[in-house]
C-alpha cells in the first residue's frame, strides 16, 4: 500500500514588502495532523503555512523572512488562525 504524500504548503507576501523595523507575529495550531502556521505583520496576515511538522512551518517562516524578527503570540492572532482553520476544516 502506498503511503499518501507528505503535505506541505506555503503562501507568503514577499518579504520585501514588509519593512524591516516590522516584526512578524506568528501562532501556531496543529488540526487533524497537519500544523497550521499564520503570521502577521502591522499591515495584516503575511503568511500561511502548513505542513506535517511543527518545526518545519516554523523553519519555512524565517526562511521567508530572514531580516525580520518572528515572534510567537498565539493571543494575538487567535482570531486570524480559528478562520484559516475553519476555511481548511470546512
């Protein structure tokens, strides 16, 4: 039997289009296997990221935003991350 392929997905603004005094707020949330990652800047939702692995949607998130600093606040973008996954579990 054939194992179903690793999924992973990745949509980001360009970095270049963040200032780099704006820091990127990010949570994180795992929903039927797959870890969900949203991240915000000042101007609004910059990323989402999913992939099997926690630790890889953390690693492709400073991979799309090497200058900026990312920090975790799930408080802060609960309401962003509950929509994301509403829109996947739908």
């Amino acid at each position: 039997m054939p194992s179903a392929p690793q999924t992973f997905s990745k949509s980001v603004r360009s970095a270049a289009d963040i200032p780099l005094a704006d820091e990127i707020a990010f949570a994180t949330r795992e929903s039927f296997g797959l870890h969900v990652l949203v991240a915000r800047s000042k101007d609004g939702v910059c990323a989402v990221i999913t992939d099997t692995d926690r630790q890889c949607v953390r690693a492709e998130l400073v991979l799309a935003f090497p200058d900026h600093a990312c920090l975790e606040d799930a408080l802060a973008l609960k309401a962003e991350l509950d929509q994301v996954l509403d829109f996947i579990n739908f």
